[in-house]
C-alpha cells in the first residue's frame, strides 16, 4: 500500500521552512525521501533506516519514528531549487518492494 | 557509467498492440522497479525484482509481465495495450533494501 503524505502542496517564501510528512499503516523497515523536477525522474535523497540511521542529502535534514510508522522531512531556509514534487517511499518489515506516496509538490518564490 | 537506460523515450501504440520497454542498469544492483506515474497518483509499483529469476507483483500488475534473466536487464511487457496504461514509466534500481534507488530518464506512452 502506498503511504500517505501531506500537505498536498506548498508555496513558500525563499528563505523559509517546510515540513512534509509521511505516513504508513503497516510497520516499516526504512523509509527513502525523493525530488523530482517537472519532467525529469525523481532523484534519491535520502533514507532512513529503522534503528535511527540516517544516509543521504546533507542539507535537507528528516526524523524516522519506527512506533508511529512516520517520517518527516524538514527544509529549511528553503531556496529556489527546493521546488519540486516530493516523494517518500517506504519499505514494510515483511516485504522489498518501495511503495511511494502520492507526493507533495514544493514552490519556493523568490 | 550509463546508470538507468530505459528505451524508447516515447511510444505511441494502438489499443490491443503489445510492446517491450526495455531498461537496463550498468551498476550491478540487485533489485530493479518499474512504476507507472500519472498525475496526482504519485509513483505505483507495477512489478518488481530483488535479483536474476527473482521477480513479484507490485500494487497495479495486471496487463503487464516481466522478467529477469540477467542481473542487467529488466524488461516490462505489455500484453494488450489498452488507453488505460497511458502513462509515463520508470525503471529504478538499488543495491538494496538500505539504499537509494537510481531512477532512469522515463517513457511516456500514449494508447490510442
């Protein structure tokens, strides 16, 4: 099953912040963060793997909480090339397909 | 280093036709994905693979097979094209469940 994000989207300022968060009903193993740009592929960002190991992107910072089955992504002091559509995909404890979420789309305005 | 390769770019197919996408990676990673991506629906898993002979049904597999015979290549197949498969796909792949996938460039197929 797909997890759930939200916002659907986000319109901000440069220089301010954003959260995004992502949801599962079943028990994860890790959870990835994706960027994509219109009409270009998604690009991995980051992953989160359950024990609180965090792997990727050095300056877009998320949390894993393993018992609520969430995730989070925070963007801050957001610049231009932050706009996008976001993805989180997640890994269940019981199988190895990466499921995604519907996405957030991102725009920061000058 | 190609990374991803998915071909063709674009396809335009009629309803009932049948056709190939290719992808293949150049990394030695072991899992590889197809997803289907139309707006608003995020990225859905069509089927998915964790090595050689090893492949599974993702969230929406019906109309479309695969195989895996070599750790390179993943191809997805068609059977019957019908209007509903219009959408852009992508092939992705990782060295596993702790990292990252690397996505190819994509296909937009239309079905007329």
């Amino acid at each position: 099953q797909q997890p759930v994000q939200s916002p659907q989207a986000v319109i901000l300022r440069e220089g301010e912040d954003a959260v995004i968060n992502c949801s599962s009903s079943k028990a994860l193993y890790s959870v990835h963060w994706y960027r994509q740009k219109h009409g270009e592929a998604p690009v991995f960002l980051m992953i989160l793997l359950k024990g609180g190991e965090q792997k990727g992107h050095d300056k877009i910072s998320a949390s894993f909480n393993e018992k609520k089955q969430q995730s989070s992504l925070y963007l801050t002091a957001s610049q231009l090339s932050y706009s996008g559509t976001y993805f989180c995909g997640a890994y269940s404890n019981s199988g190895y397909a990466l499921n995604f979420g519907k996405g957030t789309s991102l725009l920061v305005t000058p | 280093n190609a990374g991803v390769t998915q071909t063709p770019k674009f396809q335009v197919l009629k309803t009932g036709q049948s056709m190939t996408l290719q992808c293949a990676q150049d990394m030695n990673h072991e899992y590889m994905s197809w997803y289907r991506q139309d707006p608003g629906m995020g990225l859905r898993l069509i089927h998915y693979s964790v090595g050689a002979g090893i492949t599974d049904q993702g969230e929406v597999p019906n109309g479309y097979n695969v195989s895996r015979s070599t750790t390179e290549d993943f191809p997805l197949r068609l059977l019957s094209a019908a209007p509903s498969q219009t959408s852009v796909y992508f092939c992705a792949s990782s060295y596993g469940a702790d990292y990252g996938y690397t996505f190819g460039s994509g296909t937009r197929l239309t079905v007329v």
